[in-house]
C-alpha cells in the first residue's frame, strides 16, 4: 500500500536553496526533503564560479546593486536586488559555519595573508570587483556536499531520495484567499507508487527548466517541475522569456553539458574565431567580460555568420601552473577528453544555463497560494531582470532561503495539518505499451525550442512553437489519463507547460532587452522599462 506520509514542512528539491531552508527550520519543525533522483543530482552540484557577495574594503554594496541593477536591463526590482545583496556576507557566514571551505588568498597564491582567512575573490562578467568567493572551481559540489551531510545527520530531517511531486494539493476552499496548499502526490520512482505527502507548510526548491532545450549546461532533472506544479496550482509565473545561455559549454559529442565557468574569462581566457582572431571587443567594449546576454549572442552570430560548429576559449597565454591552481577540476576533465588547456584553445558553445523567469514570491518566498512557498532558481524574485549577473544565483538561494525559513517558522504554530489527502486513484489505467511516444515527443520539443526559441528569435518562429506546443500539449493529456506515471511522462508533462509558458511570454515582449532578443524588434523599447511579463493561470483550481 501507498504511504501516507505527514510533516510540519514538506521541501521539493535539495539543492542548495531547499538544504538551506530544511536546515534552518529543523530545530523547530519536522521535515521532509524529496529528490526526484539522488539527493545531489540537481544543479547546485554543477556550479562552478562561485557566490557573488561584497567581502573586500574596496568593494561596497552599492556597486554590487548597481552592476546588478545594470544586467537585468531595467527589468530587475532594486527593492530585490538590495535585499539579496546587503545579505550576502552573512550568508557566506552562514555557509562557512555549515562546513563549506572557501578559497583562500593564501591557497591560491601560495603565500601568507596579512588578514586571517582572506578570501580569494574572481571577477566575473558585469561585475565591477572581485567579489565572487568559491571553493576553488567547483563551489556547488562543496556548498552541495556540506549542507547534504548536516542535513543527513540531522535528526528532525527525513530525506526521500528518487522521490518525484505529480501536483500540489489544496484544501478544496472555493474562496482563494482562504484555499492553501495541504501537501502533495508524490511518485516513489524506485516502486513506482504515488504516495502522499501532507504539511503545514510546501516549499518548491527545484530549480529551472533549462532542459526544454536540446543543447544545455544543467543535468538531466532541470524540468520545470516546480514552475509547472505552481503554474497547474494557480500561481503566477513571470519573465519566462528570459532564458540565460551560458556563452562558454564545452563543444564535444561526450560532455555536452559541461560547463567552462565564466571565471576563466575573469582570469584573462580570451574568445578566438577558428582563424585565431579574438571578435568580442567589435560587440561591447568590456570585450569579454561582458554580460552573458551579449557574449551568448555574439557567439551565436560568429557561428552563423562563418557557419562554424564552434568557437574557441583560449587562456593559453596565462602559465600552466596558474591555470592548474586557479582551475583543476575543469582541467582535469578537459585533459580526460583530449583537450589540454594550458597548451591549446578549447572548442566552445552557448548552452541553456539559467531560468531568469519563474514562479512569482515575495520577499518572503511566499507565492499566490498560502502556505506554498518557492525558493531558488524556480522563482521571480525580482532579482535577475532580463539578465541575470554571474555567481547571483547562489546567493539568492541562500539568502532566499533565511527569509522563506523566518516567515514560515513564524506561521508554523498558527497551522495545523490537515485531515487524510484523498488516495491517487489508477483504477482506470495501465501501464504504458508505448513509451516510443514519450521519447518522441521529448525530443522533438526539445529540438523545436531550440531552433526556434533559442538565442534569437522571430514571431514567425515563435507562433510555430505555440502551434507544436499546443499539438504535443494534446497528445501528453491524453497520454497521462490512459497511463500509470512514470518518471519520464512527468518531466515531459512538466516540459511542455513550461515550454508553453516561454513562448507565450517571448511572444507578448515586442522588444528585444536582455536575454530576449527578437529580430523583429531588435530595439529596446524605454516604454517597457520595469514591465515584467507576468501570465496568470485562465483558473484557479480547487483541487488537485
């Protein structure tokens, strides 16, 4: 039989953002923490720059909030973006005390510092300083890796590995101001049975949705999925147009979702044409330390214009010791694929890398729906705008995660868990005999997203997007009436309503600012300036 499981909290996701939060609502609340897969297979464990935060006496918030503030192309709210980085060195703090060990000056440059700790510090492009701290090149996996010990050795957290949320669930109240969410149907992978999961209090902490493209630096478990919970539960969702491609993924048929982290752009790697010749400083004075919207796009063109397959990352120039310091882990793997980065250039391209769009909160994480909270790369906080800055993204999963914990620990007493959710019905389905549909119908989708909603588009390419999307949109509903869930039926389901969300969005921008660029209006349009695209759900549902 199914379980029933019950919780103070129920947390969706453990990255960095959902770890956070279960740590910090531990010691006063029960909670359950789900991953769809293993508890470290998100994108947190992927990232390699760094965390952006003011650490140096030359440094100063308002520097930091002003590059920031530029970025995102007059879409980012400040009132977000000071409350994320006046924030930022207490969640570097906070991380230090969960046992994550930064770069140190003295690591990196082999000698003593004058100041106790001194960190290293990048600079990445749209930064004004070095502010970005990290735990050499792969800081995700030391963040990752330390808050997933605390949180296992934990006694009030119980994690669900290969555990995977189907939809929310409410309290079936007509009245919108008093409908909350009660929990969630949950698919244990590994049985394959739908559980319940009742709570006070549903966070969504699972990342973005970079994977509705066929070409992307997240792993394989960034589909939407919390986006399109939220959105089928009656949540808003804003800026979905704004899709980030990181400007650097290593060009090989056997890593094509690695990552070559903008600080070694930071660090003096330069961006050659396959003659030799650099191009950026022809697309932005800050050559390559430009905004990662630029940098993406001007790729995008070289490639197109020579009709090349690629173009190449060259830090050549620098010494073989100081590329093997500052940089070992890509190193390593890109010695292992054939490629040796202090002795040639490296074959690059633009990938999807960031959800800039999501699910809209507060401040306190707080969404439309009461007691549902989202946290992370699955929200419009109003931090990123049109353009997210480098190394932001860890910052508000931290500092997004404190502020979701307070508010929710303050309502926590106030709730009580609610009666027995209603057990998932498969009475009238079986199991699927075939399973080519849904390999298909992801593929394609991903392959049209990418041709036609990608780094530059056209309302022509766009209104063929919808037509596909609402074609596969049909096939995937009846598909999911007729059949037992799966994994794979899940993340497409989850796909396409956020593929759909994209278009739909790119499609009501008639202006071309940020990550959204369209040749039909190629021009930024100051009208626009602070008018987020926000899509509201045609109704909200009252149940599952």
């Amino acid at each position: 039989m199914p379980e029933n499981h019950v919780f103070d909290v129920l947390v969706i996701g453990s990255g960095a953002s959902g770890l956070s939060l279960a740590l910090r609502v531990a010691s006063r609340a029960k909670v359950a923490v789900l991953s769809k897969n293993k508890l470290s297979s998100g994108s947190t464990s992927w990232a390699q720059g760094g965390i952006a935060a003011v650490l140096h006496n030359r440094d100063t918030m308002e520097s930091h909030i002003e590059d920031t503030m530029n970025a995102g192309a007059g879409l980012c709210h400040r009132d977000a973006v000071s409350f994320m980085v006046e924030r930022g060195p207490a969640a570097i703090n906070w991380l230090t005390e969960q046992g994550v060990h930064f770069t140190t000056r003295e690591e990196i440059d082999g000698r003593d510092s004058f100041v106790e700790k001194e960190y290293h510090l990048t600079q990445e492009g749209g930064h004004s300083f070095r502010r970005v701290i990290h735990a050499a090149d792969a800081t995700g996996k030391a963040i990752q890796s330390s808050l997933e010990d605390k949180a296992r050795a934990h006694p009030n957290i119980t994690l669900f590995e290969n555990h995977m949320a189907v939809d929310l669930v409410s309290n079936k109240n007509p009245d919108p101001k008093k409908r909350k969410c009660i929990g969630a149907y949950v698919l244990d992978t590994r049985h394959g049975r739908v559980e319940t999961f009742r709570a006070k209090m549903t966070v969504l902490a699972t990342g973005g949705a970079s994977r509705v493209y066929l070409y992307t630096s997240n792993p394989d478990g960034s589909t939407g999925d919390g986006i399109a919970l939220a959105w089928r539960f009656g949540c808003r969702v804003a800026n979905m147009e704004f899709n980030q491609f990181h400007p650097t993924c290593l060009y090989h048929p056997e890593a094509r979702t690695f990552l070559l982290t903008e600080a070694l752009r930071g660090e003096g790697a330069y961006l050659r044409l396959p003659n030799g010749r650099r191009f950026m400083d022809k697309f932005d004075p800050r050559a390559e330390l430009a905004p990662r919207d630029i940098v993406a796009r001007a790729i995008d063109h070289e490639m197109k214009r020579l009709g090349s397959q690629s173009v190449f990352l060259d830090i050549t120039h620098k010494e073989p010791a100081f590329i093997k310091g500052h940089f070992p882990t890509i190193y390593e793997r890109c010695l292992k694929l054939g490629y040796d980065l202090t002795k040639e250039p490296i074959p690059v391209v633009p990938a999807a890398h960031y959800t800039c769009g999501g699910v809209m909160t507060d401040l306190h994480g707080r969404t439309d729906v009461n007691n549902l909270y989202a946290i992370g790369e699955v929200t419009h906080t109003g931090l990123h705008g049109a353009n997210r800055m480098a190394s932001n993204s860890l910052l508000e999963c931290v500092v997004m995660a404190e502020a979701a914990a307070n508010d929710l620990l303050s309502r926590l007493g106030q709730e009580k868990i609610s009666g027995d959710i209603k057990p998932w019905d498969e009475s009238r389905v079986t199991d699927s005999d075939e399973e080519v549909v849904v390999t298909h119908n992801w593929d394609e989708l991903r392959h049209f997203m990418w041709d036609y909603v990608g780094i530059v588009r056209t309302t022509r390419r766009l209104q063929r997007a919808a037509r596909r999307i609402d074609m596969l949109s049909g096939e995937i509903r009846e598909y999911y009436s007729s059949f037992r869930v799966t994994p794979d039926l899940l993340e497409l389901r989850n796909l396409v309503t956020v593929a759909d969300l994209i278009v739909r969005s790119a499609l009501r921008r008639q202006e071309s600012r940020g990550l959204h660029y369209t040749l039909d209006f190629p021009e930024t349009d100051p009208t626009m300036d602070g008018v987020d695209t926000i899509l509201k759900p045609a109704r909200r549902p009252v149940a599952r």
